[in-house]
C-alpha cells in the first residue's frame, strides 16, 4: 500500500466524467494512445494514455471514462498529456466507468 494520505490530500484532484471523442495510435510510441475527451464545461482535453495493449483506438470512440483532470501538463512521445485517464489492473487492464450515464465535466465525489 502506498503512503497514507489525508482528506486534504484527496480534495485536491479534480477528477471528472469523460466522454472520448478521438482516438489514435501515437507514432513510435508502443503504449500509447491520443486520447481526445469531452469534459463538459472545461473543454476538449487531450490525453497520451498507456492503454494500448487492451484497447484498439476506435473502440474507445463514445465510451464515458474517469479523468483527472488536474494533474500537471506533461509531453508523452510529442504529445502534451493534459490529465490522466484512471483505470485499474496489472495483467488485464480496465478504464474505470460510471455504472450510470452521467454528463461530460460530472464531478466524481
């Protein structure tokens, strides 16, 4: 288990409901994927995601993920990732979802 943190800690990640809108394979890259999102209010972001084992890139196109949404700008293989996708796994890796429809930009509490 990693470091215990407090609630403070926590409130600090702005983490959202996502809509893909694109998705590309990222060129010379062997993990990752372009992510283009909606997230409602605050905008297209785009993401550079290392899900490229467990997903083709059209299959991602209109499904609903969770997003951090504040995480500091970082360049993947050229591309500015703007947040991070949250999924869960090691072997078989899965995007986390909402089990209800919810609209892009939804805050998860």
């Amino acid at each position: 288990m990693k470091d215990e943190i407090q609630y403070d800690d926590f409130v600090k990640l702005d983490i959202r409901v996502a809509k893909v809108i694109a998705a590309e394979p990222i060129e010379g890259a062997d993990k990752l994927l372009k992510i283009t999102l909606d997230v409602g209010d605050l905008g297209e972001r785009t993401v550079a995601a290392g899900i490229k084992a467990w997903y083709e890139p059209e299959d991602l196109v209109g499904k609903t993920v969770t997003y951090l949404a504040n995480l500091a700008p970082r360049k993947l293989r050229g591309v500015e990732s703007q947040g991070m996708l949250l999924a869960g796994g090691e072997e078989e890796v899965a995007l986390l979802a909402p089990e209800k429809p919810l609209v892009p930009g939804s805050i998860v509490r």
